[in-house]
C-alpha cells in the first residue's frame, strides 16, 4: 500500500471518548531530559520511517516548557515507556484555537491493548484543559489502524486538493469506516 501523507481535523473538542488505559498502565507528563527515552519508543514503533537522534528537538524543541505540559510517556506496569503521544501547539495554517495531535507510537509488543485509544483521550482532554477548541494531526495512508481509530474518535479526513483526495481513495479501498462514505469512489 502507498504511503502517502494525509490530514485529519476534529473542528471541536465537545464529546471526546474516555478511554481508561487496561490495569496497570498510564500516562504521565515527560521531562525535558527525557528526549532519549522518546526516541528509544518511537524507533521501536516506527516502521515507515527513520528516527533521527534529533528528531525530538526539531519537533518540540522551540518550546521547552510545552514540553512538561503537552509531551506523555505512555507507561507500563513496571513504570517503563512503552508509548508516547502529544497535545501540541497548532501549527502551520492552524491558529491558536487549533491544538495537534502530535507523535503518537505505541511500542510494537504493546500493541493491540488499547493504550492508543487510552493515550488519544489523555491527549485530547489536555487538548481541552489547555484551552483548544479543535484539533489536527498528520499521518499516513499505510497506518491503517490509526487512522480508524482516528476517525472513531472523530477527527475527518482533510480533502483539500486532487493529492489528498487520491490518498483517501486509497484509505477507503483498505478501511470500512462510515466516515469514509463520503470520499468519493
């Protein structure tokens, strides 16, 4: 399946799914001097792309504080990082209202728990306590499993130009979800 990158928005942040993590997991804020323990997930998870030893500083580090406040650690039982996942600032084209879903990875011998969708809401309701109205994330059309848990979580996919439109038509092809009914064939 071609790997092509798409945007999903959630215009608003009202009935968001609560999602409690299985027995023994959580989440919690990251710190600052935690950039390696992230990379260290996110290269265990990650499988399209490679992770650059700087990546997390490109990607967070314009705001070192936001970090404590918008950057999680999703955690086991033992208190180890199997996860990670943001509640970040908007972005480029999205203002201030505009919160993002940023850098979601589940390590891959944690998967299919439901610490995605427990991470998600976590996300989505700091989203909400930090004062954002809507929401947006990037991802691709070969992440099948997150993009339905995407739109079971409400976020649309973003068909602004032909390339898009061709990329969910593929989505569609390989995902049964009601949202799509409306991506044209």
């Amino acid at each position: 399946m071609e790997d092509i990158p798409v945007r999903m928005i959630r215009p608003h942040l009202l009935d968001v799914p609560q999602v409690a993590f299985p027995a023994g997991f959580g989440v919690r804020l990251m710190r600052q001097e935690e950039a390696d323990i992230w990379t260290e997930v996110q290269r265990d998870a990650e499988r399209l792309q490679v992770i650059a030893d700087d990546l997390f500083a490109r990607q967070f580090g314009d705001d070192p504080p936001g970090i404590a406040q918008r950057c999680y650690l999703v955690t086991a039982p033992d208190g180890s990082a199997v996860g990670t996942i943001s509640a970040w600032y908007g972005g480029t084209g999205y203002g201030p209202d505009w919160g993002r879903i940023h850098w979601v990875a589940i390590r891959p011998a944690y998967q299919g728990r439901g610490l995605g969708r427990a991470a998600l809401a976590a996300a989505m309701n700091r989203l909400i306590a930090l004062g954002h109205e809507r929401a947006w994330l990037a991802t691709s059309t070969a992440r099948l499993p997150a993009l339905k848990m995407y739109l079971d979580f409400g976020f649309a996919p973003v068909m602004d130009d032909p390339e898009a439109v061709r990329a969910w038509q593929i989505v569609k092809a390989h995902l049964d979800h009601p949202v799509l009914a409306h991506v044209p064939s």
